[in-house]
C-alpha cells in the first residue's frame, strides 16, 4: 500500500485491530482520536471545514496539523476540521496548514500562497522559462496579430472595382 494511503488513512482512522481470521475474537473497532477530542474539536469549528471559504459540514474529518508520524499529539490545538475534498488536498501536498505563533490555522497553497490568494504570474514563478514556453508565447503573439489583422481588413471599407 501506498505511503501516502497509509498517512491518510493513519491520520483520521478507526483501528479495527487484527482481521486475520486466526478464530481470537476481534476487538471492537476504536477511533485514534479519542471520541471526546473529536467531539470538542468539531464542535469548536462548528462542525464545519476550517478552510476559509468552504462551508462542507458533511463527513467532516478531523486531521492534524503536526501530523502523528512527527510526533504530534491528539489535542484540540494540533486537530483541525476538515471536509474530505481539503483533507486529501493536504495529503497531497496542494494545501498546507500551520499554525502561526499566535497558535491560529494558517492555510496556504503548496507554493507558499496565503489560501484563497490568486496565482502569481507565470513570470514571477520559480519555474524556469523554457524553449517551449517561449515559442507558446510568440505563437499567442502571432495569433493575437493575425486576429488583430483579420480584424482591421473586416472594417475596412469594402472598394469595388
């Protein structure tokens, strides 16, 4: 299984504990969280996805913020809601989430964007321009001429000879 299956998986789990088959009883399924954290953290973010600007309040998940492999605890102040389309966001990498030394939620893009901000210009980008983007750009140079032409020739007056 993917690592990062396994991370997400770990991040807002309910452990079933061993489903080998070998006839032990199998234990009751128990959250990672402990139910009342849970419970506190929803209620605080009531009961809805932290993002800024999203409103999900459907399967809402709770994640950490400094995620359990580093050592991060199940506390109010490392748990934050989240709907599952952000959830998976953070686990891939798109969305990243912080707290500032005020201890509030900083959300922000992979390139280190505040979230919600528009993105930079391609020009402004650490990405290297390359051959291919450049002749991408004459060619919308040209295009935009050529369109600008066919312009100008369609309003011009129509002479008969």
């Amino acid at each position: 299984m993917p690592a990062t299956v396994v991370e997400r998986a770990r991040c807002d789990a309910r452990e079933l504990g061993r489903v080998d088959g070998d006839g032990l009883a199998v234990a009751k399924p128990t959250q990672t969280i402990p139910a009342r954290v849970r419970a506190a953290v929803v209620a605080r973010d009531h009961g809805r996805c932290r993002v800024p600007g999203c409103r999900a309040s459907r399967w809402v998940e709770v994640h950490h913020v400094r995620p359990r492999a580093q050592g991060g605890p199940h506390t109010m102040a490392n748990l934050v809601s989240l709907c599952g389309g952000h959830h998976d966001a953070v686990h891939a990498g798109r969305l990243k989430i912080t707290r500032s030394a005020s201890g509030e939620v900083v959300f922000t893009h992979a390139d280190g964007r505040p979230y919600g901000a528009p993105p930079r210009p391609r020009d402004e980008r650490d990405e290297p321009v390359t051959a291919a983007v450049r002749v991408d750009r004459t060619d919308a140079a040209q295009a935009e001429l050529s369109l600008a032409r066919r312009i100008e020739r369609s309003m011009r007056p129509v002479t008969r000879r």
